[in-house]
C-alpha cells in the first residue's frame, strides 16, 4: 500500500508539495494537496492547527467550470484531536465528489476521485500531534487505505449521458444569455444581464416593459435549463450512490453523517 502522508523538515515539505503537484501536472491528473501545520497564536502563544485542502482540477471538459475548491480549518487546544477526523472525511468527500450541491457540474470520469490526494505535514507538526494523542501511522494507515473508485463499464456509460447534459446545458446557457442580451436592450434604464444575479434579473423583468415574443423565449429557456439540471443532478445521484458503496472507510469514521 502507498503512502500518502508525507512528514519531512520545515524547510523541505513545501518543497514536497511543490514536487507532488508537478507530477500530476506531468501525468495529467487532478490532485488534492492537504497540509496540517502546526502555528502559534501571537496573542497568547497557544498551539493552533491549521487544516487545508486545495483541490486542483486542470485536467475537465472544456464547459464544465469547476476548477478548484480550497478548505481552511483552525483547530484550538480545546479541539486539536480533531485535526485527524476532518482530515480523513475531508479526503472522503474528495473520494467522491459526486452529488455534492456546492459543485453545479459534475463530470463522473474525472471527478470519481480527485485522482490523486497526499497529506502533508513537516516534522515539527507530525511530533506535536503524536504528543496530544494522534496516532500518526494509524492515520498514514487511514488516509492511504481510503482508495479511489476505479471505472466501471456502468460509469463509462453514465459519464456519456452526463457529457451530453453538460453540452445541452451549455449551449441552452448560451441562448439565454443572447436572449438576456435582448431584452436588456429594452430596458428604459439599461443594465449588464452578466453582472446581474437572477433575482437582480428576475427584479428587472417585474418593473419593464418587456416584448411579449422576448418573454416567451426567456420562460422558454428557462423551463430548458431547469430540466436539464434535474437531469445532472439524476445522473449525479446515480454516480454518487454507486461510487459511494466502493469506497473502504477507516474504522474512526464510520458512524460520521459524511453527506451532509
């Protein structure tokens, strides 16, 4: 079994970091780069854990706009344990990522997995957390058994459908935005569809003077892209819970709500 927890010297784990990404670069995988590190508040001088998580996706399709999700966790005295948990059911979530709400725009064969997840702590961290009662092999050991789910023919077929919503959904989006365009032109007081949020938008709508022929191919769109993102979030479903059962959990967190 690989290791995936990675403890050098203050002076050369960054520089572990920065090898780690290059060779997923090289091999054209997307990775997640998570470091606890071991700080000092300049108030009192308490140990502080910071957690962080940097999910890197250079590797997607060319209308899925999901790039990067970043996490940062402090963890005072009175929590410090907990450093290990969040840890793991962080890299979980990563495992998965399928029907997550906060990603609008799942694609299934990139994203079963973050293809590659490494944790990272400097020496100085790794002694400190071993002090306040953190096994650190049994963490290694944890981190580095939660594997990816590799592809089945289920899910090539899957990622096909998903494929074609993504482009449904994109080129629908395209067509609102020209549609967008048009009645912003009829606006008595002109304002930018694109820096507008939909309620903004929807604000907009109630107080002009809108043509009849515009309106019916907005609510038209709109109707579209509502179904095609039931759709997404169908397919997401269904990749979620197949990918979900694969995936070995350690012993410490399997009585946690990981889908929350």
């Amino acid at each position: 079994m690989k290791n995936n927890l990675i403890i050098n010297t203050p002076e050369k784990i960054e520089g572990d970091v920065e090898d780690f990404k290059m060779d997923c670069l090289d091999d054209e995988k997307n990775y997640t780069v998570a470091k606890i590190k071991l700080c000092r508040d300049i108030k009192n001088d308490k140990p502080l854990l910071f957690y962080s998580q940097d999910l890197t996706r250079n590797f997607r399709g060319e209308s899925d706009p999901f790039g990067k999700k970043q996490i940062l966790k402090v963890f005072t005295p009175s929590n410090h344990e907990a450093v290990a948990d969040v840890s793991l059911t962080k890299k979980f979530e990563d495992t998965v990522l399928a029907h997550r709400n906060k990603i609008r725009d799942y694609s299934p064969m990139t994203d079963i997995s973050s293809q590659n997840m490494k944790l990272f702590m400097d020496e100085n961290t790794a002694e400190f957390v071993s002090d306040i009662g953190i096994n650190v092999d049994g963490l290694s050991e944890d981190f580095s058994e939660m594997e990816s789910v590799e592809t089945t023919p289920f899910l090539d077929d899957i990622s096909i459908d998903a494929t074609k919503l993504k482009e449904d959904l994109f080129f629908l989006n395209e067509r609102m935005t020209v549609v967008k365009d048009q009645m912003a032109d009829t606006f008595e007081e002109y304002s930018d569809p694109r820096k507008l949020t939909d309620d903004e938008f929807a604000a907009c709508l109630a107080r002009e003077n809108i043509p009849d022929g515009l309106v019916q191919k907005y609510l038209e769109l709109k109707e579209q892209i509502d179904q095609v993102k039931g759709q997404l979030g169908e397919v997401n479903t269904v990749v979620f819970r197949e990918t979900a059962t694969k995936i070995k959990l350690p012993e410490r967190i399997k009585g946690y709500d990981l889908f929350r």
